[in-house]
C-alpha cells in the first residue's frame, strides 16, 4: 500500500482562510501564507488552495492570493476555484502551482479535463467533485454545491477518470464543517468504481475519522481544514495516529 497522504485545505474568500458548515456559515480562520508555510513545517505531504468565491462570482483565480502562498508553501501545492481554460493553468504552472483541480468548469465541457491532461499530463490533473445524496442518490454539485446537475457521483468520477484525470478530490457536502466524519459510504463507492486515488473531503473532526477514511473508505489521501485551522490537531499529530493504527504515513 502506497502512504496514505495528509493534505490541509485553504478555503479562500477575499484573502483569508475561512471556514464554514455544508458550504456555509462561513467563519475566518488564518492567513493564507502563514498557514501554508505553517502546514509544510508540520510535515503535510500537499497543500490544497482553493479559491471557493470564483465560480459564483463568475471571475478567474485571484493569481495574487496564489502567488503569496506559492512564496511560503514547501510541498506539493494544487490550486482550484475559477480555473476554466488550458491558459489558466498554463498560468498557474508559471506561477509555481504543482497541481490543477477543476470542477464546474469539468461538467460544463469535460473536453477540458482530456485537454489538459494531454497537454500537462494526467498527474497535474485533479477533478473535484462536490456530491450530496439527495433521495438516496448521490448527485454531483457545482458552483460552490449550490446548484445541482443531475449527475450521478460515480458515474461522473468514472467519466472523467476515462477522459484523463489522475486523482479525484471528493468532498460531501452533507459532510462539510460537521465533524462528525467522512462520507464513507460516498467515498468507498468513488474508491472502488475507480482506479485513481480518491481524496475524502468534508467531515473530519477526530483522529479516528482519518483512520475510517482509508480503511472504510478506501480513500488514498484524507483531506482536511477545520480541526487544521482552529488548532485541534497538527499535521504530525494526525500521521502519528494514522502510523500507530498500521497505516502508511511519510513521517
């Protein structure tokens, strides 16, 4: 088994770390940079920035934000969030982003996930994919999980697995801010129609919900922000666990 990754996310609206509950109730957490420089310290393996007010606000990725944390970030560095064209992560990869992600802008021309993919390669493409089960069926979301498109969760991550995407960054947003774990359920369905790592988003608030992610969910990498940002547990803290329960971490 590969290590399992621990990644913090950088939710961005008008410059600052927030935070919030099911996509809302937004609350200000950190500085974006300092965060980021804090997170490669502690030992993260990658550092996710997305610049969630984008696609609703209808503009391209702020590159300022991103090039502040570019500067102080020391691992791997993905960026989403109003990215729309091969231009745009042509001017992400200049800026010294490690990875694209893209999601909205995947569902309204998925051509654009087998673009980008023959032209930068299959491990700088990430797809997001926001879900909520509705009617007991999981259903993919976009611009920022308020609008619904009718898309099956697994179907769609199969697709864009089969169009080139090399990993899927999967967060429920039932599960968003809660703290009361991962959407296993919706993360082992991604997990096993797949053969590209899942990344589990959207629930984390105990140590062992990191440990459920991997072993119930067959999740890759555990992606995290609140219990990061508001000081519950570090980086190390969380490996330590992850390590102690028999899972492979990059100490």
């Amino acid at each position: 088994m590969e290590p399992v990754k621990v990644i913090p996310c950088l939710d961005i609206k008008e410059g600052r770390v927030v935070k919030g509950v099911k996509f809302v109730e937004l609350r200000d957490a950190c500085d974006p940079a300092e965060a980021a420089a804090a997170y490669s310290e502690q030992g993260a393996d990658e550092v996710v920035f997305l610049d969630i007010a984008a696609t609703v606000e209808g503009r391209r990725t702020r590159m300022e934000w991103v090039k502040k944390v570019a500067e102080a970030v020391r691992v791997p560095f993905a960026v989403g969030g109003g990215i729309g064209t091969i231009d745009d992560m042509e001017e992400l990869f200049d800026i010294g982003v490690s990875k694209v992600s893209v999601n909205s802008a995947a569902v309204r021309d998925p051509g654009l996930v087998s673009r980008a993919a023959e032209r930068f390669g299959s491990g700088r493409l990430v797809v997001a994919v926001d879900g909520q089960t509705v009617d007991g069926r999981m259903e993919v979301l976009v611009s920022g999980g308020n609008k619904r498109t009718g898309l099956d969760v697994v179907e769609w991550a199969k697709k864009v697995e089969g169009l080139g995407a090399g990993e899927i960054l999967l967060t429920s947003k039932d599960a968003d801010g809660v703290q009361s774990g991962y959407d296993i359920p919706m993360t082992r369905a991604v997990a096993e129609a797949t053969g590209i790592p899942v990344t589990a988003s959207g629930g984390c608030g105990e140590l062992e919900h990191f440990v459920q992610a991997v072993r119930e969910g067959k999740a890759s990498a555990v992606l995290a922000a609140s219990v990061f940002h508001f000081g519950k547990f570090t980086v190390g803290q969380v490996k330590q666990y992850m390590k102690d329960k028999g899972i492979p971490v990059r100490m």
